[in-house]
C-alpha cells in the first residue's frame, strides 16, 4: 500500500500544497530524504511564484500529480551539507530552480544542457530516483544534490532573487546560447512580465540594443524609463510594426496566452531568430513564405543549465539587477495566483516562506 | 501603352506559359533584351519541372502575373557572351537557377546570398531591373547577367543535371547552414520527390546517416536500395514512429502540402533542427511545447546566393549526384504538371528543350 507522504521519508517536512486543480492551496505535511553525502540541505526563505506553477496547478499540461506543492524560484540558507560537499557550506546562501535531478551522463547533461536531459527530475511534480515524487518550494526545506543548488552573491536582496532562479535562466539562456545577448544586436522582448521585464535588464546589461514589443501602449513609460528598454512596439499598431519590419536579430518571447507569431517573424532580419519561452497551448500558425525567404527560425527554450544558472545569477548581482517583486504572506497564496492568472502583478509574487510559513501549521 | 511581350524586347523567343489559374500551358511568342555587357545569352537545351512552377502557374500562391513561362531549373549553352564577360565564353555549358538579378549593394548580396536580397529579381514572374516581366526556362533562349549564371561541370549530365539549379541547391544551402555535413549525424528527410530525392544523395555524400520519412511505403524499396537511405519511416506506422523519437539530428522537410509538424518534431533529438523547404499554399501549425523542452528549431531555407550554388553544382559533380529524371516533351508538359500535383513521378520531369520545343 503506498506510503502516505508523510512517511515516505524520514525528516518531516510541511508546505502548502494544492489537492486538484481548483487552485486553491492549503497547509501540507510531507517529508523529505536525509541529507546524503552529496546533499545540501536549505531552509527556505523566499520562493517566487512562477507563471508555469499556475500552469500545473491547474493541470493545464495534462501532466499535474496531486497533492502538489509548487515552487522553483527557491532561495533559502544552508542548515546541513553532506560530507562530500564542496560547493556551498552551513550559513551560505543558495538558490534552486526548476531542475531536481537528471542522469549526468547524457550529451546534454555532459554539456550544461541539463535542461534538456531526457531523464530530467523536475523540482516540483516529478519523480525522483526512488521513485517518490518531489515537492517543490512553498515549503520549510529543501534537499538536494549540490550539483542543483547555486549560490546566492551577498550582495544581491533574497528575496527580489529568487526569481531569477526560473524567470532570470529562462530568459538568459537563450541570450547566451544563440548570441543575441552581446553588443551590436538589436533584440525585441515580447511581454513585460515576469521572464519579459528581467529579459530586458539582463539585455541591456549585456550589450543588446532592446525594443519592448507589447499589446498595451500603458507599459511604455514603465519599459522605457523603468527598466532601461530603447524603444516601445504596440503590437496592435500596425504602422510602428510595419517600420520595425527586419529590423531585429532576435526575439524573446515571453507570452504565455495565445498570439500570432506572424508578425513577429516579419520583424526579425535575415537569419534572425525567434525564441519562444512561454507555453501557450494553442499551436500559433506558422507562415513560410516570411520564415524561408529570410532563412529564419522559430526555437523553443526551457530553462537552463546549472553552469550557467550560477553565471547568470552572478552576472546578475554584480550589475544590481534582480525582479521587481510583490513580497506576499503564504497565506495569500490563493489569491495571488487568480491574480497572476489576470496578469494583476509587477511582475513577480515571491512567497515570504521564512516569516510567514510557520504560523500556517494547523 | 504597354507593350505585347513580343515587342518589347529584340530579340524574339518562343516557349510555353501558363495564361489563367487553370495552369494549362500553350505555346507563346515573346522577345528576350539584347545582350548586354554583361550578359550571356544561352541556348536552353533542358528545363527541370520544379512544383514552384506548378504551383505559380495555378497562382497558388497568389502572386502569378500572367501570362507566366515557368522554370527555373535551366542547362544550356552560351551562344553570346558580352565585353565584360570573362567566366564564359562562346560554347560553354551553363546553367541559370531561381535568381536572374538582384540589388548588388545590400548586405545580403554583399555577403554572396544574393537570394535573401529585398531587391532579387526571380527568373520568372518577376519584374527585372528595367521595368519588364521576367520568362523562364520553358522556353527557347534567355540572356542573363553573368553573375547569375553557373558554369556547369563536364561531368554531370546536362539533363540528370538540370534539378540540381534548384532542387540541389534548395537543400544543399540549409545543410551547410544548420552544420548537417558533419559525418555521422542523422538526418531525415521528408518527403522523396524532387528535393526530397536530392537531400538523401546530398546527405550520403556528407556521411550522414539518412532516414526517409513517408506517408507511405511504396517508396521504400527505391529509398533503401537506389538512393542508398539507411532506413525508411511510415508516418502511418504508430510503433515504429515511437521507436524513432528522438533519434534525428536533423530533418529536412520538403514535402509541398500542407501537414502535421508534430510527428516530425518529435523525431528530433533535443536540440534537433527542422528545416522546412516546401511552400505549402497555407500556413503550418507549430506546436510550441516540443520546441520549448526540447529547445528544437523550425527554420526556413530559400535556394542560395550563386556562389554556394556554384560550390553544390561541384560537389555534386565530384560525388556523381545528379537527380534521377523521366525526359519529357515540351507539348506533354500540361500531362506532366498534372502527374506532379500527384507526386506520380521518380523523380523530377525534365523538359528536353533542346529536341522538341518547336513553333
């Protein structure tokens, strides 16, 4: 007979969880492995709530396992570390983000692409190698293999950090891996949530020339004066597009709900690139005169790879930039997530878990 | 008041266009420029049939001006050359592609990709630099400018030779661009007609290992025993589609109907790429969600600048590439395009010019 979960391990473990796909979350008792050799333990002080914890709370990919406790923008303090341990130690500050586990063996794993290892263990909502799930990071602790934790520079607030850990990698990797992040490129940057308006200072501290591409006209001032973007497109105006038509090396797009990528393809130049990082679930059309006559390409993109999960948070905290975040209580959880579904935050919530997470224990 | 195509030029010619969306195609008296400075006039003996020309002379994209001369796929000899011509002479046997002019000052034709100019002027149913209606290679003669024309190598058949203008150079471009030369890769290919064929031979000759992806296993046998593919996959065939996942590198997608992206992006490894050559009448639908985990790719490739089609007419020349044709009349053409909307061909028609169009 399975285990209940909170017994399946050892060390108890509480968190706030949801049972089925109504988005209401409430508290939960699990527990989680003893800190092996090559494990960091960390007790969590902030956890950012990602756009794709709304996604598979309400099950949206047809992949949800319940009870689920979300959370992958995860940063905390480490409390224990396993003899064989080397990256971190007791009192250090640590972050983790999306990626539990993988097979450190595969191409992908060998070349930082862990992202894409096929044996990837999900740090919420996956299985771990025993077998037993993994529950994420609106919870008390964590603990994980060293190999998946990075370290937090102390210069950098905790709690404006913790969404770099998914938002922050999301948007860096692509800049990185198909070098649209660098002096000389002209970039656009699709939506101004939570992935969009850190894409656009990581940009811009790398080099990149950016232009914010946005369905509201109200985010202008916000692009432009706040967060350092060049210039504005209103998607819907069909004059500013048609002047920024091959005008770009690249695009990150952030939009999570469904949009035509059309568009979007005529702004980019010859051999530009497309890189889609948000998941709608309707496939958009793709039309091929616009993609062949110009040899451009629409890419896919999903996170990132440890390596450069801690050269982005680095990068990050060495340049000040971090999310503009809405601390909340793990109480407004609920609500916060309605929220976030309306697209009502600049631009993250991040759950305070070391001031607020205690009281809720029933 | 606009001149008849007869008039317009001095130098008479004859071919066969297309006049309605009906794509039926009759025989037409036109005229070709003088031969300019920079010209070379050549004497057409073969034209490939490309589904480009299918598809412009039913206006299926929309954008026919008719009357329309089709081809694009051009071997013959130069029987002019002009004062400033110096990589041709009188005599020489040349080939002209998809491109007869472009703007020579942008960036693109600065580079030698010539084809991604916002100026190129195609070979048909464009507007040349002066103003008038470009004709293809279903017809008698055409006068290029030296720049696009291609010298064609001695030891490839002048009419095995001819697809390679267009289908050759259409997949050779994007397997340079997207790495797929390096020896023991996968590649797909989807879709064995015109291109398709090609793109295995091309494949083979860069090492890779290739797997023809079909919608039916009548051509598997071909596939596997005359094109030299390693394996062959059924679209249709849900267990061994399972098997596949995962396993190409690379695809190239060449097929010229409307279909499914999902199937053929779940092949590809992560990080794999998927080329997409053909042009459909009708947008595709791009699942986004494989691409996102698997970081995979969807990309467009158009033909190539002249020098890299120069360098695919010799490679394909130093490894025996040519496509495999069936010779057709000019007057059988209409019969043809019909078995071609069909796929019922192995695998280009070629239109022997040189010995049966006559007025």
């Amino acid at each position: 007979m399975a285990k209940l979960p909170e017994e399946e391990h050892p060390v108890k473990a509480f968190g706030w969880a949801t049972r089925d796909q109504s988005g209401h979350l409430s508290p939960f008792n699990f527990s989680r492995r003893e800190t092996g050799e090559e494990d960091v333990k960390f007790k969590v002080l902030y956890c950012g709530i990602c756009h794709t914890d709304l996604h598979f709370i309400k099950n949206d990919f047809g992949l949800s396992i319940y009870p689920m406790v979300p959370g992958h923008e995860i940063v905390g303090e480490v409390t224990e570390v396993g003899s064989k341990v080397t990256k971190v130690k007791v009192g250090d500050r640590v972050g983790m983000g999306g990626i539990y586990g993988a097979c450190g063996s595969c191409e992908n794993c060998d070349n930082d692409y862990v992202a894409y290892c096929p044996k990837l263990i999900e740090t919420y909502n996956g299985i771990d190698h025993d077998g037993t799930r993994t529950y994420g990071g609106y919870s008390d602790f964590m603990v994980a293999n060293e190999n998946f934790i990075v370290r937090v520079p102390d210069n950098i607030p905790l709690d404006a950090a913790a969404p770099l850990l998914c938002a922050g990698i999301t948007v860096w990797s692509p800049l990185k891996y198909f070098g649209l992040g660098e002096p000389g490129k002209h970039i656009g940057i699709v939506g101004l949530g939570g992935l969009g308006h850190v894409a656009v200072r990581l940009a811009k501290a790398l080099g990149s020339k950016v232009t914010v591409i946005s369905t509201s006209p109200s985010k202008k001032n916000e692009a432009l004066g706040h967060l350092g973007a060049d210039s504005f497109l209103v998607s819907r105006d069909q004059d500013e597009m048609r002047a920024a038509m091959g005008t770009m090396d690249g695009i990150i797009d952030t939009v999570s709900a469904a949009h035509p990528i059309s568009p979007l393809i005529d702004l980019l130049k010859t051999n530009g690139k497309l890189v889609i990082v948000g998941a709608p679930e309707k496939p958009p059309e793709l039309p091929l005169f616009p993609l062949l006559l110009g040899r451009k390409a629409v890419i896919g993109s999903c996170g990132g790879g440890i390596k450069e999960m801690q050269e982005m948070i680095d990068f990050a905290a060495k340049h000040n930039i971090t999310a503009d975040i809405e601390v909340i209580p793990m109480d407004y959880v609920s609500t916060a997530l309605e929220r976030l579904e309306k697209g009502d935050v600049r631009y993250r919530f991040v759950i305070d878990i070391g001031n607020t997470l205690a009281a809720t224990k029933p | 008041m606009a001149k008849s195509p007869e008039g317009e030029h001095p130098h008479k010619a004859f071919g066969w266009a297309a006049r309605d969306p009906s794509g039926a195609l009759s025989p037409f008296h036109f005229s070709r420029r003088e031969n300019g400075d920079e010209d070379v006039t050549v004497k057409i003996l073969y034209c490939g049939v490309c589904h480009s020309d299918l598809h412009t002379a039913k206006n299926e994209w929309g954008f026919t001006n008719y009357p329309v001369v089709p081809g694009h796929e051009i071997v013959g000899v130069a029987t002019k050359v002009g004062n400033n011509v110096e990589k041709f002479k009188v005599g020489d046997k040349v080939g002209v592609g998809v491109l007869v002019g472009s703007c020579k000052r942008c960036e693109p034709c600065q580079q030698d990709l010539e084809n991604y100019c916002p100026k190129v002027t195609l070979t048909y149913n464009s507007i040349g630099q002066d103003g008038t209606k470009t004709y293809g290679g279903y017809s008698d003669m055409i006068v290029v400018d030296q720049r696009y024309v291609l010298r064609f190598p001695d030891n490839l058949p002048l009419d095995a030779g001819a697809p390679l203008l267009c289908a050759g150079i259409t997949v050779y471009s994007p397997m340079k661009y997207y790495g797929m030369t390096e020896a023991g890769k996968h590649l797909g290919v989807a879709g064995l007609g015109g291109l398709g064929h090609v793109a295995v031979k091309i494949g083979k000759a860069f090492g890779l290992k290739v797997t023809v992806i079909s919608s039916s296993s009548k051509k598997e046998s071909e596939a596997i025993n005359k094109l030299g593919a390693d394996s062959f996959l059924v679209t249709s065939d849900p267990a061994k589609m399972k098997a596949a996942m995962g396993t190409m590198d690379f695809i190239i997608d060449t097929i010229s109907a409307v279909h499914p992206l999902l199937p053929l992006l779940s092949l590809l490894k992560m990080n794999g790429k998927l080329v997409t050559v053909g042009l459909p009448d009708k947008p595709l639908e791009l699942p986004i969600f494989p691409l996102v985990v698997g970081r995979k790719l969807v990309g467009g490739s158009d033909i190539g600048g002249m020098k890299e089609t120069q360098e695919m007419l010799d490679f394909c020349a130093k490894h025996n590439i040519a496509a495999d044709i069936e010779l057709i009349r000019m007057e059988d053409i209409n019969t043809a395009m019909e078995r071609l909307a069909k796929s019922d061909v192995r695998y280009r028609f070629v239109i022997d010019v040189g010995n049966s169009l006559s007025q």
